[in-house]
C-alpha cells in the first residue's frame, strides 16, 4: 500500500512512516501541500489540517478516491466537519497512537476491498442473469415463498432480484448444510433470506421448517415439486425446456440441442471433437435435424 503523509511535524511523519514500513507499506513525506500535488497515485493519504498558510481542499479533491485521513490538533468545522464533507474519509485527532492510526488504516484498506469485491460480484451476477426473464410482479409479491424450478439459475435470478428491488441485503443458506435451521434462527428479519435444496430436506423436517420460517422474510428454492405447502409456490419453467425435463436426456436430443445453440460459437472441426463425433456424422445430423447454420 502506498501512503502520503502531509504533516509539518517532521518528527510526527518520521514515526509514522517507521512503523507503516514496518507493516511492508510504501511511504512517502512532506511538509507542503503543493509538493503533495505531484499527481502520484496513493492509497492512503494522511494530511494535517494545521499546515500553516497552507489549502487542504487541493490535496482533498486530487485524491477524492483514495482514503484521506485527517490529523488534527482539536475539533472543529475548519478542522473536521468541512473537510469531511469535502471527501476526507475519517480523522484522527492528536497525540495519538500510531497503533490506532493504523487500525483506521486498515480498517479502510479492507472496506475499500470489500467494496472492490462486492462490485465484482454484483457484475457477475448480473451477467449471469441477464438472459433469464422474471415475469411476476415483484411489488405484490409476498414472502414466506417457494420457488419450484428444475432449473436452480432461475430460482437465484427471482431471489436476487426480488432483494435488489426491495434495497435489501440478501442471505443464502443451503439447507444441505448440517446447521441449516440454527443459522436460519440467527439471521434478524432486515434481509431476504434465500434458501435453496428444499428437495434435499426429509418429509419428517418439514413442519419443523415451515415453522421457523413462518413470517420471516424468506425465498425457499426446490427442484422438485411441494407436495401441500403452507406457503405460496410460484413454478417457473426455463425458456429452454432442455432444463424442464427432470430427467436424463437421450442422447440425439443432447446433440442436437449443442448444435443448435453452439454451431454458431465453435467451427465444425471443434464442434464435433467436443461432441465425440466425426465432421460427416455432424453435417449427417445437420441434415437430419433441419438445422441451417448462420454464416
């Protein structure tokens, strides 16, 4: 991690320059706000709101996406609650520790990872459900709510976007998982609570579960069919219905289906190595399907 200190206390930025390299962090000192201005890029910029005759808001706006710490000798609109509205993240006021100075660092150097990770997530997730339709209204939908789709991707599509369009945080819980309903009891009532493998649950658990989900803000998914349950249940059938069989496909149906949907991704010379077949038996069954490939 790279880090700033604009500090006019040279003895001040020396020690927390020492124990930040320490910790394996690049640090670099000055005294003058203009020097801090050079347009290098830093993680972690720690500036003194005391700088005699010096401009803080500069050095505030060039590093408006990295984490500004103030340090301040007291409390005041000039030396906190301004700059903190000016995009400062936090402060620390002086003689400090240096120990809880780098706790502050550290604690924004995981949020900021933290932040970076759910981002990656959210586009991910987006991407992955981009194709797939939800056709009910999501404002009148009401929860406890089963979900019945032998396709699991459609049943993480409805309960992550039922959770965005509420602006609620959404919790997943396997109900394989051995502590299923101690973690369902633990999780409070401000989140969708999405739980799938219904289908793995014994009949003798059933009323059990219906228990403890009653009234809880809950999305429970089954691949298989609910036989009587107290709840709503909504099927949703794949717009491909290669993933509403529910059982094994023979294998013509199998290869015709990754020809229609992949002859336009892969030559046919690669086509027919993935499906273990020769260049004649897949234009053989071309012809036999009716299929046209897009050129």
């Amino acid at each position: 991690m790279n880090v700033l200190i604009i500090e006019n206390e040279i003895y001040l930025a020396q020690s927390i320059a020492s124990k930040l390299s320490d910790l394996n962090h690049n640090c670099d000192i000055t005294s003058s706000v203009k020097e801090g201005l050079r347009g290098i890029p830093y993680d972690v910029v720690l500036l003194s709101t005391n700088i005699s005759g010096q401009d803080i808001y500069p050095v505030i706006e060039t590093y408006k996406n990295s984490v500004v710490i103030l340090m301040v000798s007291y409390i005041s609109n000039d030396t906190v609650s301004k700059p903190l509205a000016a995009g400062a993240k936090d402060y620390i006021l002086k003689p400090f520790m240096i120990e809880e100075l780098i706790r502050k660092i550290q604690h924004f150097q995981q949020h900021e990872r933290l932040k970076r990770q759910n981002q990656t997530y959210e586009r991910y997730l987006t991407h992955t459900f981009n194709a797939i339709n939800v056709h009910e209204d999501l404002d009148k939908i009401e929860l406890p709510l089963f979900i019945c789709s032998s396709y699991q991707k459609y049943a993480d599509a409805f309960a992550f976007r039922y959770a965005a369009h509420h602006d609620k945080p959404i919790q997943f819980i396997s109900l394989s998982s051995a502590k299923a309903f101690s973690d369902i009891a633990a999780i409070g009532d401000d989140s969708v609570l999405y739980i799938t493998d219904f289908q793995n649950l014994k009949k003798s658990e059933h009323k059990a579960f219906y228990e403890l989900i009653q009234e809880r803000s809950c999305i429970i998914a089954s691949t298989d069919p609910i036989d009587h349950p107290p709840f709503r249940v909504i099927e949703i059938e794949s717009d491909n219905h290669l993933f509403d069989q529910g059982e094994i496909l023979p294998i013509e149906e199998y290869v015709k289906y990754i020809m229609i949907h992949f002859q336009n991704r892969f030559p046919d010379t690669e086509l027919s190595k993935k499906l273990g077949i020769s260049r004649k038996s897949l234009w053989e069954k071309r012809k036999k399907y009716g299929i046209v490939k897009k050129k």
